[in-house]
C-alpha cells in the first residue's frame, strides 16, 4: 500500500477547496507526520483534514474512539466525540459547520457542538522578516522578530485562586506536582519607576500539576522592600539598579541613621531564584535575605538573614543542593587580608538531644574558603559549580569596589553603580570537597562574563566545566528598563547581548616537569587545552559546545549534578536569531542541539523534570511558561515537551485578568515533598527570624 504522503499528493488536485490549503500546508511545510504514521487511507484522511504543527516536527493528537489510535490518528475526524480540534469557526474549516462562535477571549473559544478550540494565534506558519525593516515612523527595527518589551509587564491584578486553562493534547498523568517560577512582576510603583529588571518587585507564578490538568494561580512575594514601597507608593528601597528617593517623612537624623541601617542599601526582594532548604521553599536574591514561601497557597512566611548565622555580606541566587539534601552556596565576607569566598554549608532540619528541630541555618557552617585576588575588588558572582569532590569557584573580572561601595552607601546609590569591569583573565579556583583547600595549582583563561554555569563533572583526572559566557558584561545594561524599551533600534543590542556556551577542562594532577607549550589536557575526544603560563599558573583554553546563545541553562539535575551528563536545555539568546522565541536542547557530547519554536512566543527557563520510571537522561518531560507579544499581555501557556524529541506532548493556555510578566527562575516541586509548618501558617505577613 502507498505511504499517507503519495497518496496526498495524489490527491492534491481531487480534494475540495477547503482541503486545498491545508493539504498544500502538509506536503510543502510539514512532512514530519509521514515518518509517525503507518500507512493507510484513514491516517491520510484525518491529516487532510486538520492537522496542526507545532516547532520544527509535527504533532497530531489521538481520537480516542477512532480505529486508527494505534497509529497516532490525528483528533480531527468528522467523528463528534473529538476532544480538540483547530481553527473552529474559520469558514473554510469542514471540521465545525458553527458559523456563528465569537472570540471572546482574544485567544480561544469552546464549540458547545464538537468541543473545539480554536488557537489561530498559535500558528507556526510564519512570515518571519529577514532583516531590518524600516518602520512607518522611519525608525530602524534592527530584530524585527524580537520585542524585547515582553520584559516591562507589571502585574496589576494577582492570580490567587487556581485559574482553569485550555488543554490541548494529553499531559502525562505521571507530572505531579507544581512548578513555581519567580521573577520581576511590578516595574513600577505609584508614578515612580524601577530602572533595571533585576529592581521589579517579585512575582511568584505557580502551575500546579495533577491528574492530567494543569492551573495557574500568582501572588507577589511579600518582602519588606515590597510592603514598604507599596504602603509609600514611591521607591524607597535601594535596589541593584535603582536608588531610593529621599523619604521626605523622615527626620535629619532618621535619615543619617538609615545610611548605617543593613537593609535600606541591601533589598530583601528576591526575585531571581527558588530553592529548598531542608523541607521548605525559599526565594533568593544576591542579598544577604531569603524568604520562605507556601508552595501550594504561594503566602510568605519567615525572611532569613543569613548574616545572623555566617559571617557573609552576600551570597549567590544558585545555590547547588546535594544528593542528600544539603545546600551549598558562595557567600562573599571579609578576612584579614581582604574580601574572602567562603563555602557556605547548609545539613538538612533534624533535631537535638531535647528534640529541637535545628534548621538548616542552625546547623550552618563556614566549609571552606579562598581569597578574593584583588583585595579590593571582589568579583561579582551569580552561581558557580560542584562536583562530586570540588567546588569550582568562577572569578570572574566583573567586580565590586570597594571604594565604590563606600560611595554608595553614604550617598544611597544604586549598587550597579559600584561594579567595574577589568579587562582581565579570568581566574578558576578548584577547592576540595574533603579539606575545604584550594589546589595548589592555579588557573586562569579567556576573559569572559557569565551568570549561569551549567555544569561540571571529573573525567579521569580532570574536571569537566560547562558555562553559558558572554565576551563581558554589557548584556547587564541591556537589561536596562530604557535599554529593553528602545532594543529594538540599536543595532549594537544584539552584539552586547551575544553569548555562547562554552567548555573548560581543568587537569587536576598535571605534570609540571612538561614544557610551557605542551597541552596537559588528555581526555579523547576535545579540543580543550591546559598549558602552563608560568610555574604553578595554567592556562586554559575552552571549546564552543554549541553556536548559538543558551541562557538559564538546565540539566537533568536531580541524577547528573556534578556527574557526566550528555544534555542541557536552555532558552536562544540571541535576539537577531529569526526566531528569538526558541527553547535550546543541547547534546555536550555530539556537540550538536534541537530548537523548539513557534510564531510570536517567549518562553520561560526550561525545567526538565525526569519520569518516574526514567531509563535514559532526557526521559522525561521539559516544561516552560510561554508569553505572547502583540497586545497579548493577559495570555500565558505552560508547554511541555518530550525531553527526547523536543517536540510538544501538550499544552495549557491561561488567560490571566490582567498582565503577566516574564519570569527568570524556578522549582519543580513533587507533590508532598515541601511544606510550610503549621507555626508558619498562622502568619503569612514577612517575619524576619
């Protein structure tokens, strides 16, 4: 028997008009369907007459009563038990004779006869421009593919119950649990307006997981920087980017004592990251504060500070959480000889001899440390990685003064203001895991710029580091508000914004007896290279992993943290990509990557979350929020993609009463795993302990 596609194309000029488009839809753009299907008139008849594609392969759903399920039949027969179907109410559309469906929610609509929705606004038919284009007012759209505006949403209207969403294909019913993502979710507050998207106020988004269903719900983290910006409906906090105006209420002397006061020149609002410590769920910030939140009802509850318990002034948003549940995470203090980078150790809850619970910042304690090479200069640091034996501390020439700090302070600038970059090498120090000692020999290599490391794992002798890295660190001041609103029309944007992911290999024991130009790296099958600069100083030189922009990076964590692994996802950075909405799947090994994307979508960090029954690393699901431009604020989707194929299994569409912002990080949480004490319950308002 013929395969599905001769027979279309056979029947290209037999079928009625309405087909037509559909059919020369399939065979010119979207054959990926032929390699799924066995052959079959049925198979090829239901693709005739609705299919639907997302990304770069096809995707047709089951119809459960249909003959044909076992060959994947698509869900658009002219059978009327169909769960979905595509583009109802169009005129040319044989799969809904109902001409008289409204649109009412600006993105789809139920059919009352065939339970059809409609999701036109999702069509990977696309039309994407080349190049620049010059606009109506003469201006220069240098990515007219990308609007970067999706960032400047505020929220004006919290989701606090679960809000229901249109379900398209099947969500495996073995996903259970919530992601919660955080990010900036309020730009600007009374007339005043934050400067950077790392000052928005954070907004918590949770997509709750069960049976099958998916809902949404979101609430803005309620920290002191929020409550009193809020009650004051003015900035009086200062921020990374955004210093704090004069609260004309205070006295003179209120307002010297708040130049020595912790907290008004270091914000609790932590917006960047979630992680668990013990059984609870905090957010994160670069500040010294972190806060625990409701996973299931997002409330907050108790703000730690973390410089009650260790000697630390900041520490980073990533910290790295261990097989057995205790968390690791750099804290940047001071020594006699100057800044210091302290490994910050956190055991899970357990209890004492009078049967105490002590929590993880009871018990925490400082496990080692290394020093900061400029005493004056400690480096900016976001994340770094962890093997099973090392810590791997990246020092990077992006810095904090002193000098400039000490400005800050007295004169309540923004803490941007006080970063410098040096045009430097950049330095790796290697620390045990059993000692707490950094290795004798150092590294350095490229100068480069990074907030997210990917991961890091020993080989035969050598330490294997993987980095998302930038040339330096101007992609910060892209992330300007007035940067982001005006992206569009500079064409130097896409440059300062241009990052590639990149791999290290650090020999641990090398020889030092070998010549200066001899490559001390021997692991097969890189490019990598280790050559001493000088007695005791090597210098690496990494290798590209993949030729295009990869942020937020994330690993089948839970398995391969710290272990050899083969695959990250990621989201495209690169804002003159033609398609700058698109999730990255990068394998390490092949050095090669799959993209996932569609038509006037940008999504959210992908988080990989591994099926029970996983065989193989990337069995399982990635999951990631999805906004939309164009004036579809309200609209946000949770995809989840076949971790193997990269190809949707399902999706979730919300439409939210009001705006939803973009978010930067978040957590996967299996149901039951995380909880807040009842004690915690009782009072949702921000106590600091």
């Amino acid at each position: 028997m013929s395969s599905p596609l001769h027979w279309l194309s056979e029947t290209r000029n037999s079928v009625h008009v309405s087909d037509q488009k559909k059919l020369d839809f399939l065979l010119d753009g979207h054959r990926d369907f032929s390699n799924s299907y066995d052959s079959g008139l049925c198979n090829a008849y239901h693709n005739v007459i609705g299919s639907t594609s997302y990304g770069t392969s096809g995707h047709q759903y089951q119809c459960d009563s249909c003959p044909e399920r076992n060959n994947k039949c698509c869900n658009t027969c002219t059978n009327k038990h169909l769960s979905y179907s595509y583009h109802c109410g169009n005129e040319e559309d044989v799969t809904c004779q109902n001409k008289n469906l409204q649109n009412t929610m600006g993105l789809g609509f139920t059919c009352p006869q065939h339970r059809t929705v409609n999701m036109q606004s999702t069509t990977t038919k696309k039309s994407q421009a080349q190049g620049p284009v010059v606009e109506e007012d003469g201006r220069v759209n240098y990515y007219p593919n990308c609007d970067a505006t999706i960032w400047l949403r505020s929220c004006k209207e919290e989701v606090t119950e679960p809000l229901s969403g249109t379900h398209i294909g099947q969500v495996p019913h073995w996903i259970t649990g919530t992601l919660i993502r955080n990010g900036p979710g309020r730009l600007e507050v009374g007339d005043q307006k934050y400067n950077h998207l790392f000052d928005g106020s954070a907004l918590l988004h949770r997509f709750h997981f069960k049976r099958g269903k998916v809902t949404y719900q979101n609430k803005f983290l309620r920290s002191s920087s929020y409550l009193k910006d809020t009650k004051a409906q003015r900035i009086v906090v200062n921020y990374f980017g955004t210093r704090a105006h004069p609260d004309p209420c205070k006295t003179i002397l209120q307002n010297i004592a708040s130049k020595f006061d912790f907290e008004e020149h270091f914000t609790d609002n932590a917006q960047i990251s979630l992680y668990p410590y013990g059984d609870g769920l905090y957010a994160l910030t670069e500040t010294p504060f972190i806060l625990r939140v409701d996973p299931e009802t997002l409330d907050t509850h108790e703000k730690v500070d973390l410089t009650k318990y260790l000697a630390v002034l900041t520490h980073t948003a990533h910290p790295h959480i261990d097989r057995d549940g205790t968390v690791y995470n750099i804290g940047q203090g001071v020594g006699p000889l100057g800044p210091k980078y302290h490994i910050c150790k956190f055991p899970n809850p357990k209890a004492d001899k009078r049967g105490n619970i002590k929590s993880p910042f009871d018990q925490a304690q400082i496990v080692g440390s290394v020093g900061a090479r400029w005493r004056l200069n400690p480096c900016y640091m976001h994340s770094f990685s962890m093997t099973e034996n090392y810590w791997v501390i990246i020092e990077q020439p992006l810095v904090v003064s002193v000098p400039k700090i000490l400005k800050v302070v007295l004169r309540q600038d923004a803490l941007i203001d006080a970063l410098e970059w040096h045009e430097k090498e950049t330095k790796i120090h290697v620390i045990r895991r059993d000692t707490g000692a950094t290795i004798s020999t150092q590294y350095v290599t490229e100068t480069f710029f990074f907030l997210h490391t990917i991961n890091a794992y020993e080989d035969k002798g050598h330490i294997v580091l993987d980095i998302a890295t930038y040339k330096n660190a101007e992609m910060l001041h892209c992330m300007y508000v007035e940067a982001l609103k005006n992206a569009s029309y500079d064409p130097s944007y896409a440059r300062m914004f241009r990052g590639r992911p990149k791999r290290w290999v650090i020999p641990l024991r090398p020889n030092s007896d070998a010549s200066v130009g001899t490559n001390l790296v021997t692991l097969p099958d890189t490019k990598c290279q280790g050559r001493w600069l000088k007695k005791n100083v090597m210098y690496l030189t990494p290798e590209l992993l993949a030729d295009i922009g990869c942020e937020v990076p994330r690993i089948h964590y839970e398995k391969h943290n710290g272990r050899p692994y083969q695959y990250f996802y990621a989201i495209c950075s690169d804002v003159d990509h033609p398609n700058p909405g698109t999730l990255v799947k990068v394998d390490v090994v092949n050095k090669t990557h799959l993209e996932w994307s569609e038509d006037n979508i940008y999504p959210s960090e992908p988080v990989f979350v591994p099926h029970p029954l996983a065989k193989n690393e990337d069995d399982g699901v990635v999951l990631s929020a999805l906004l939309r431009a164009k004036g579809l604020d309200n609209q946000v989707c949770m995809v989840i993609l076949d971790a193997a194929t990269f190809t949707m299994r399902a999706r979730v569409e919300f439409v939210a009463p009001g705006p939803v912002p973009k978010c930067l990080h978040g957590w996967f949480v299996p149901e039951g795993t995380l909880k807040v004490h009842q004690k915690d319950s009782e009072n949702n308002s921000t106590r600091e302990k």
